[in-house]
C-alpha cells in the first residue's frame, strides 16, 4: 500500500515532502484566479465537495495501512463508518473539530472572492499565535515571552499591511474600501477556526481521547458543501471551472491534508511549523507569477514582519518543542 511505504519516510524526504504539501497548499490563490464563471459559494460548494469524495476514497487505504502496521487497533466489531472512514458517532471533540474545518474550507475561497491572494495568506499564517492566545485562555497553558513578542510584532505588521492600504484606498477618489474590510474579516475566520480545532485537539488527548484529523477532514468536506449548497445555486461554472475545483478539492485540500500527516511521523513539531510557512511564500509568488496579482510594498513590508515574527517564535521555541508530534502541537497552523 502507498501510505505503507510513505510510513517509512527517512528524515530528508520528509522535509523534501513537506515542501510538496506547501507547494499543493499555495495553489489555491493561483487556480481560483483561472475561474471563469463560478461565484464564490458555488467555488466553495465544489471544491469542498470534491475534497469530501476525494477523502472517501483516500481514508479507507490510510486507516487499513494504520491497521497494518498497528497504529489503529483492528476491531472487526466497529462499524463501516468508524472501520473504514473514521467517524467517531459519539466524539463530541470530533464533530467539533469537523465543524472547524468546515469554516476553514469556507471562509479561505469566501475571502479570495473579496480581496487578495496576499492579504489571506498573511492573515492565515498568525494561526500559531491565535492558537497559543486561545490555549492560555482554555487550557492554561503558559505563554513563553519570545511568544508575546511575537504576537505584538506580528499585530504590528498586519496593522501597517492593512493600515497603508485603507490610507492608499481612501487617499483615491471613489474607491471602496469593503471588499478589503469583509475579505479581511472573512479571512480572519480561518485562522480562528484553526486555534479552536487544535485546541479541541489537545484537550480532547490531554483527557486519553484520541482524534485522529484525517476525518475530521472529510466532515469538514461535507458540511461545509452542505452549507454552500443552497447558496451556491442555480449552478453557473463552466465545465472548465469544475475541473479547476476538483483540482483543488483533490490536490489543494484532500492530498496534501493526508501527506501532511504522514509528514508528521517523521519530522518535529517546529520543523513541520516552519516549513509550514513556505505556503504563504509560494501563494504569494504562483498568484503574482500566474494571475499577476503582484504584491504591493506594504504588503510586502508588513507581511515580511508578520512571517519574520513567527520564523523567530519557531527557532526560539526549537529546543523546549522539540519533541511533540505535529498533532498535538498547539503551534502548528493547518491546512485550510
């Protein structure tokens, strides 16, 4: 089986891996500019739903290759659902967890529709940081003083990344400034929607449950298409549109979701952190390379402080974190 042997990963193609994960990750921004037709809740509606039937197929291989080689106990006795796709009826951290990715999935290609490729991923990648605030807040955990810092530099390079550009837009006759208002707030519920999965996460296995990501994913597939469903009609994408989004659902979100897993195993919590980081980077260059969506210098500037803050935060944290896996990790940002 394919996840058999990713399970036996050496270090090096696990970096090497990772780096691919962030590279399918990014394309997002890029793939969505190529649309011609599609609205934004019929965008969402499709490649969530391509993720969701993308993840039927992919789980039942993932779990019986875990069951091979004893990470999941193998109980004939579990049901089809719980057996093959992981689905925990009675997990109320599992349904949760769903309902975040759910909003994750939605609000990423809700807030590309307004505002752009650049100014979602910043806003993304404080991820680490909101989930750290939100784990002090629920679980107690203590905040380290590299981390504060972090938080404040990287508050600091958001407020001048956005604060030059409603200063430019308002600076310019007739221009709106909403689109960059409601992508930016929509934007926001990414990242907040991550700290409440990952700390849900930790609580849930600090308690000796075990919630294994890969199906929560695929629940968060199907809600949020169930959402967008409605919304999404009557259907207008072309046929060339549906093809771009089941590019996304399988290779964006499906794939790279069950790669950064395997990815885990092999690689430390700070490593996978930081190599995380690169999606920003190559979402950034594939929009401006590929729908010439060039990043302005604030952007620029201040998404360099934001990036440069949480870079610092990793390689000061590298030794007292070092050995946590990437699923327990309170500092890792997800997919989305």
């Amino acid at each position: 089986m394919p996840f058999r042997a990713l399970g036996r990963l050496t270090h090096t193609q696990a970096v090497f891996l990772m780096i691919a994960v962030t590279l399918m990750w990014s394309i997002a921004g890029v793939v969505a500019r190529q649309l011609e037709s599609a609205a934004a809740f019929e965008i969402t509606f499709w490649r969530s739903a391509f993720a969701a039937l993308s993840m039927l197929v992919i789980l039942p291989w993932w779990r019986a290759a875990d069951r091979a080689d004893g990470r999941i106990a193998d109980d004939p006795a579990q049901g089809a659902l719980e057996r093959h796709w992981g689905v925990l009826h009675r997990s109320r951290a599992f349904w949760i967890s769903g309902a975040c990715w759910s909003v994750m999935f939605t609000a990423f290609m809700l807030a590309l529709s307004f505002t752009t490729v650049a100014n979602v991923l910043i806003i993304m990648s404080v991820g680490p940081l909101f989930t750290a605030l939100l784990a002090r807040v629920l679980i107690g955990h203590r905040l380290a003083l590299r981390t504060w810092l972090a938080i404040v530099a990287a508050g600091a390079g958001i407020v001048y990344m956005y604060g030059s550009q409603f200063l430019q837009a308002l600076a310019e006759p007739g221009t709106q400034t909403s689109g960059l208002v409601v992508g930016s707030l929509v934007a926001l519920c990414v990242p907040l929607a991550g700290a409440i999965n990952w700390t849900v996460v930790q609580r849930s296995q600090s308690h000796g449950q075990k919630i294994d990501l890969m199906p929560s994913v695929l629940l968060g597939g199907v809600l949020s298409s169930l959402m967008t469903l409605p919304l999404a009609l009557p259907f207008v994408a072309t046929a060339g549109d549906i093809a771009w989004l089941a590019l996304l659902g399988l290779v964006q979100l499906a794939i790279p979701c069950a790669l950064a897993m395997v990815c885990a195993r092999s690689l430390k919590a700070p490593e996978v952190s930081l190599l995380a980081l690169l999606e920003v980077v190559f979402g950034i260059l594939l929009a401006w390379l590929g729908a010439g969506e060039a990043p302005g210098p604030e952007v620029l500037s201040g998404g360099s402080l934001v990036i440069g803050a949480l870079v610092m935060n990793e390689l000061l944290g590298w030794r007292s974190r070092s050995g946590t896996p990437r699923i327990q990790t309170l500092e890792t940002p997800p997919p989305h």
